[in-house]
C-alpha cells in the first residue's frame, strides 16, 4: 500500500515564488502517485510565517483550486524554525511520512523521489546534502563550510552541508516531538532521534524569485543559537581561559618579582592598561556567554508555546 506523504514548506513573504513552487511541486507528487511511489492522498502544506504579503491569501487560492494543497495560518512571525515544527508537528499524526523542504526553489525537487525510495527500504531519516556550492560566492561557500566545521568542533552532531531539505517518517517525527525545547535548531535535533538514516545528494539551485532571508548577521545569529542550544563548550572554554589566565598572572608575578629585585626599571603606565583591559574585556565576554545560558534556562522555564496556529487548511 503507497504512503501518505506530506511535503511542508515553510513561507514567509514568498508571493513572488509561491505559484511557481506550487506549479514544480505538483507536477513531481502526480509522478510519484502515478508511479505508486506515495498516496494518491498526499499533501503538500505551506506553512505561513506571519508573512506580511499576500502569501497566505495565494496558499488560500491553491487550497480551494486543488485539494492537493494544504495551509498552516500561524498567528504571528516565529521564524524559520518554528514555522517548520508547527507544519511537521501538526501533519505527524495525519502522514506516513513528511518532507520539509524552502519555498525559494533551491533545495532540488527530483531528489524526493530517491529519498522515498530510501524510506521504502527502511530508512526513517533522509537528509538532503548539497554535493557541491558551485551556485555560492566565494565568501558564502567559505562562511557556510566554516558554520558547520564549527558546529562540529563545539559538539553539535549536524550532518555536514545539510540545511532544513530531510524526509523523515511517522515514527521519527514523534521522536522530534520528544523534545520540548524552546530555542530550536532542527539540524542539531534531528540527528539525536537516532532510527536508521541515510543521505541523497543534490546540486542546490540559485533562487527562483525574491530576496534570501538569511543575511549575513541572520546566518551568525543562527549559528549562536545552535551552538549554546546544543552545547556547552562555550561555558567550558570559559573555565579553561579562567586558568589560562591565572598560568599567565602567575608568570607575571614571578617576573615583576624579579624585575624588582634586580632591576631599578619602575612598571609602565601602558602595561598596567593593557593588562586592565585585557582581563576586562575577558569578564565582560565570559558573563555575556553565561547570560546568554541563563537567558535560554529562563525560556525554558517559562515553557511558553513555540507557536500557535490560527488555521489549518487540509482536506482528507
């Protein structure tokens, strides 16, 4: 018996590409139905982010034009991450199996067949991983590398040059549900599920229509959030620089004793500011990396709602 699949893509401000997309996406899960590969009941479900164009009005137009399109309204703006949990949490119980993917057309559609195939042959997790970044500047090719070597050496288990683009099962979607946090970072997640996985490469195409909505200081911000989400390395770098630190005014204390014994030369105003300034600067960055753990304890704790949905679109 075919599975029911349920492709979510997350939107927000995406009228200049959303009939577009829709037009790609329908026309590869008629193959897949016709090749008996998914259900003949799956859906694709466009998740609105608290889009501030007509984003929601168009998904609304795909839904009464073709019951093959679905639609998540959610109640406001909660970013990329959450948008994508909502549509995964909210189509878990209804699907076999999900596939997330951007609306902007560069995650490659024909690789949803090889990830079914996948699925089929007992994989419950399939990350789509870019084969190259022929498509990227140089300074973004570099960037990006650089983000997930970095991911790695902090201790976040992500699949390297994988983005949001996964299948994922039934079963592996109520693994996610396990997790109750509220700062979100879905590449270090996934990962810790465990099931039987697998990856499908493909070439990332340049965008359709519109604007990148992650900019340069989005994609650092991001990252932030993955490391002190997923590790604790940072509050250990601050306990091995505390004892760098201390080798370091040990050494100096040994040399100012003896610059005084056998020296006449007094201590310099400059040494004594660029000390100041130095072990300054090292209490100012190592209380801002503890707030900023005790700032994610703190909305935690507070267990508020990781989104809300004002509507959902869908038609069995």
């Amino acid at each position: 018996m075919s599975k029911k699949l349920y492709v979510v893509i997350p939107c927000y401000n995406e009228e200049e590409v959303l009939f577009e997309t829709a037009k790609r996406i329908k026309e590869k899960m008629n193959n897949m139905i016709s090749e008996n590969l998914i259900s003949e009941k799956s859906r694709v479900v466009f998740v609105n982010d608290g889009s501030k164009d007509r984003t929601w009005e168009m998904i609304e137009e795909l839904h009464n034009e073709d019951k093959l399109f679905s639609g998540i309204n959610l109640s406001r703006n909660r970013g990329h991450q959450n948008a994508l949990l909502a549509g995964l949490m909210t189509v878990k119980d209804v699907c076999d199996v999900s596939i997330s993917m951007d609306a902007d057309l560069q995650d490659d559609i024909d690789a949803m067949d090889k990830m079914i195939k996948k699925y089929l042959s007992g994989k419950d997790i399939v990350y789509g991983v870019r084969s190259a970044r022929t498509t990227d500047t140089a300074f973004k090719r570099i960037t990006a590398e650089g983000f997930y070597k970095v991911m790695e050496k902090m201790g976040a288990n992500t699949v390297f040059n994988h983005a949001d683009y996964r299948l994922m099962s039934k079963r592996a979607l109520n693994g996610l549900a396990e997790f109750k946090e509220v700062n979100l970072f879905l590449r270090g997640l996934v990962p810790m599920i465990g099931y039987p996985t697998d990856i499908v490469t493909y070439e990332r195409s340049e965008r359709f229509a519109g604007e990148s909505k992650y900019p340069l200081s989005k994609m650092l911000a991001f990252a932030f959030e993955g490391i002190t989400s997923l590790s604790v390395k940072l509050i250990r770098f601050i306990t091995v620089a505390g004892f760098l630190m201390i080798f370091i005014s040990f050494i100096v204390f040994i040399y100012s004793i003896l610059s005084y014994i056998f020296s006449e030369v007094s201590r310099g105003w400059a040494s004594l500011m660029i000390s100041m300034w130095f072990i300054g600067g090292m209490i100012m960055m190592s209380l801002g990396i503890v707030g900023e753990y005790i700032g994610k304890i703190y909305l935690e704790t507070k267990e508020r709602p990781r989104f809300i949905i004002e509507q959902f679109l869908n038609e069995e």
